[in-house]
C-alpha cells in the first residue's frame, strides 16, 4: 500500500530539516520497519514537504509507531522544524490513475521515442 502524506516546514527551517534528514537516527528507522514500513520517501519543495510512505497497512504502521517511545521523541525534535501536516483524508492510500512509463511500455528517460525513425 502507498501512502501520501503532506507537511509543511516552519519558516526558515528548511536547511535544518534537510540536515536532519541526510541520515535519520538509526533508532527510528528500525521503529519503522518493526511497525510494517518498508520505505519512506520524502521530496522537499521549498516550505512543503511529499512524503511516499509504503507498508502492508499504514494505519496498523501509524498505530504502531503512536506506541513506540523512539516515535514519541523523535517527533518532539522535528516538530520544532515541521509545523504541521495538512490534514488528509480517511484513506490516504495511493491509487495510480496515469504513468508515462506505464503507457509507453518502457522507461520515460528512453533517448528514442517508441515506434521513432529508429524503431
């Protein structure tokens, strides 16, 4: 199951986010995967941060984690650098509606076009 998530930073926090980021404690990647994530990925753009957040079931995973000490400390340190989630709905799961690569049937960084002058 993927899982979108949407925060937003407190301002002028960007450089500190990224740096806590760059490697997050050991700690709370195995908290992670013992809740039943198997990854997370976060894209920063500017104030707002995407989070990809892939597991078995994520409201188990989120359920797990709202017990786990090593969560619990973890977000009081970034809360002082994230300001707040936008709020999602109910189901947050992922569900494709379009891929280019998917349509294509290859990669989208392919250097010739399908069925092009050199197919």
């Amino acid at each position: 199951m993927r899982t979108a998530l949407h925060s937003v930073l407190r301002p002028g926090r960007e450089e500190d986010y990224d740096r806590e980021h760059a490697r997050i404690w050991p700690e709370m990647a195995q908290s992670l995967i013992a809740a039943g994530i198997t990854d997370w990925t976060i894209w920063r753009s500017g104030m707002n941060l995407f989070h990809l957040v892939e597991s078995d079931d994520f409201r188990s995973a989120m359920a797990a984690l709202a017990e786990d000490p090593v969560d619990r400390s973890w977000n009081d340190h970034i809360n002082l650098i994230v300001d707040h989630f936008e709020p999602g709905e109910d189901d947050q799961a992922l569900r494709t509606v379009w891929s280019l690569a998917e349509q294509v049937g290859s990669t989208a960084s392919s250097d010739k076009p399908p069925n092009g002058p050199d197919a």
